[in-house]
C-alpha cells in the first residue's frame, strides 16, 4: 500500500485487535528546508492573500448575483428534485462567501452567509419566504460589499448583522413573528 | 475558495498544485496526479467532504493521503464525523496562512500513522509521544530499505498502553 512503511497488530486495552500503519515520511525529502515551511513564508503568503482583496470585491459581487438570480428559481422550481438542488447550488455559494469573507476583512459577509446557509439548510421552510430571505440576504451582501463595510461595519454593520441572525431565527421557528416582521426590522 | 488556498500555497513555494472543483475531478486527479496531500472543502457540488474522505480512505488509489478540511464549524459533532470519516488534519475557516502552515508542516514532518480496525481505517487521531512515534518507524522500518508491497515490515503483539 502506497505510504506504508510497516505495521503493527496490537491489542487495545478493551481487548479489541487492530492494525497500526506506519506511514512513511518520506514527504521530508521533498522539502527544501528539514524543518518544513518556515514562519517567514505564512508572512509573505498573509501579503500574497492581502493584494487578493481588491480581487475578492469583484469574486463576492459576481456570487452575490447568482445568489439573488437562484431567488425567482427558488419559487418557480418544477420539483422537490430541482428545487433541492437550487438550494444546494445557493448553499455552495453562501459557504464560500462565508469562507472567505473574514479572510478578506469582511466578517459581516461571513455572518450573513452563514445565516443564508442555515437557512437555505431548511427544507420544510415555506418556498416564498426562503426565496423572499434569499434575496434580502442577497441584497444585504451586496450593500456590505459595494459600501466597503470592512470589519464590524460600525453601526450600519450591526443592523444587518441583527437582521440577518434575526432571519435565520425566524426562518428556523416561522411562528416566532413570521418573516414580514423579521424583515422589516 | 481553490484560488485563495491556491495562492497561499504558492507563497509557501508549493507550485504544483491541481484543483478540482468536484468530489469525481478529485478522485480523478489522485489518481493521475499522486498528491502529496489534500486539501478539501467541507462542503463540495455533490457530495459533503466528509463523504469524499470516506471515499479515498475506502475505495481510492490512495487511501492514507493526508487530507486537510477547510471548515467554518467545529462543533463537536462535526469534528467527531470528521475523525470517524478519516480526515488527517483541519483547518477553522477564515484559512489564515499560518494555520495552513502548521497543519502542513505537521503532515510532513510528524505523519500520523493510520489505524485499521473492524469498523474504522483513518489516520491515528490519538496524540502520541513524537518519540514514541519516531520508534515505531524505526521498527516498522527495515534496515534494508522499503518492505515488499503488501506485506508488513514488522509484526509484534503488543497491549497498548
């Protein structure tokens, strides 16, 4: 088996029989230096995602769009079958966003979608209120983005943050106040 | 995603890199391209990265690569699947370049060794002496170089500890 160095059967204390692998560490030999990547390359590599930022502002864009056109998808699916994959389609986007929000200095994009996600998760919520939150997280992106709301986005930032965690709290318990009143706020 | 970790690795002077943006281009490209180490998403088109972790250590070319997860959560649930899917390492979204760093660096110069069972076939999860680990491949290893495929170097009864 490729990686295998050698094995071992033991027995665990509990009595059970296994077999430990030894993994080869040849990785070692690929690498320049014997103690691995060095400090110095996550620093150079923190400038490296740095000069990606400008880059991430036109990546969110670009996703936030496709997010807000999966919204009349949402309502109009012909099938339980389509409409769970556009709801997966939205889930892959809002995880991405969410995953690189932070690293790029926009927390406030990686908490809106992560309460799009959890939403979007929700497969008994009712289609028009999905694809009604879906669209006004959509748009709440949009504004964090186009408005350069970098880090907590001050007071501006807060609301949204409030409405988005506010959204995913009623989409996840609609008699809590039903979405109109979440919204709204 | 792909093109952040992408750029990362490239500042840590990893230039041969392949991407793949579905669990079935992945298994692909273990295959053709013999990585040295993966890194997935937790979430992927198709299938969960749990799920294609489970697919290499169950049915790939490849079963003991090192796979790292990129993951925003790391409640306790997940971690537990995780562990249970085989994941070798992983690292808390926002990727910062330094965690990366760290989980790669630990891939290459402390490897887990992996643990077959009844029920389970992933890296060894538990945290072992670094010593201890270095005398087990010394004794797993032969003087005489590389053991023959599919045989084990070295077999002893032992009580773990």
């Amino acid at each position: 088996m490729k990686r295998k160095a050698g094995s071992f059967i033991r027995v665990s204390e509990k009595g059970y029989t296994y077999e430990e692998i030894v993994v080869a560490d040849d990785l070692k030999t690929k690498m320049e230096r014997p103690e691995g990547i060095p400090p110095d390359a996550a620093r150079i590599a923190q400038q490296a995602v740095e000069r990606l930022q400008d880059e991430f502002v036109e990546w969110a864009r670009r996703d936030i769009a496709r997010l807000a056109n999966l919204a009349p998808e949402l309502a109009s699916a012909p099938s339980d079958a389509s409409l769970e994959e556009i709801r997966q389609q939205a889930r892959i986007i809002a995880h991405d966003l969410r995953g690189q929000g932070a690293t790029f200095g926009y927390p406030l994009v990686t908490e809106i979608a992560t309460c799009l996600g959890t939403i979007m998760r929700l497969d008994k919520l009712d289609r028009e209120m999905q694809q009604d939150m879906l669209q006004t997280l959509a748009e709440m992106m949009r504004e964090v983005i186009e408005r350069r709301m970098r880090g907590d986005g001050g007071e501006a930032g807060e609301k949204l943050r409030k409405k988005a965690h506010r959204m995913a709290v009623l989409a996840a318990d609609p008699a809590r106040g039903g979405p109109a009143a979440g919204i709204a706020g | 995603m792909r093109r952040l970790t992408k750029t990362i690795l490239a500042a840590f002077g990893i230039r041969r890199v392949r991407e793949a943006s579905t669990a079935e281009e992945a298994l692909e490209q273990i295959r053709e391209f013999e990585p040295d180490i993966a890194i997935v998403d937790f979430l992927m088109p198709g299938m969960t990265g749990l799920d294609f972790v489970k697919l290499v250590r169950g049915g790939s070319d490849d079963p003991m690569l090192p796979i790292i997860m990129l993951t925003a959560s790391s409640t306790q649930h997940l971690v537990t699947a995780a562990r249970d899917a085989g994941v070798t390492e992983f690292v808390a979204k926002p990727v910062s370049p330094e965690a990366l760093r760290r989980r790669i660096n630990e891939i290459i110069l402390h490897p887990r060794n992996f643990i077959r069972s009844a029920t389970f076939f992933g890296p060894d999860r538990r945290r072992k002496r670094p010593e201890a680990v270095e005398e087990d491949r010394r004794a797993a290893t032969p003087e005489a170089g590389t053991p023959e495929a599919g045989s084990d170097a070295t077999e002893a009864q032992e009580r773990v500890p």
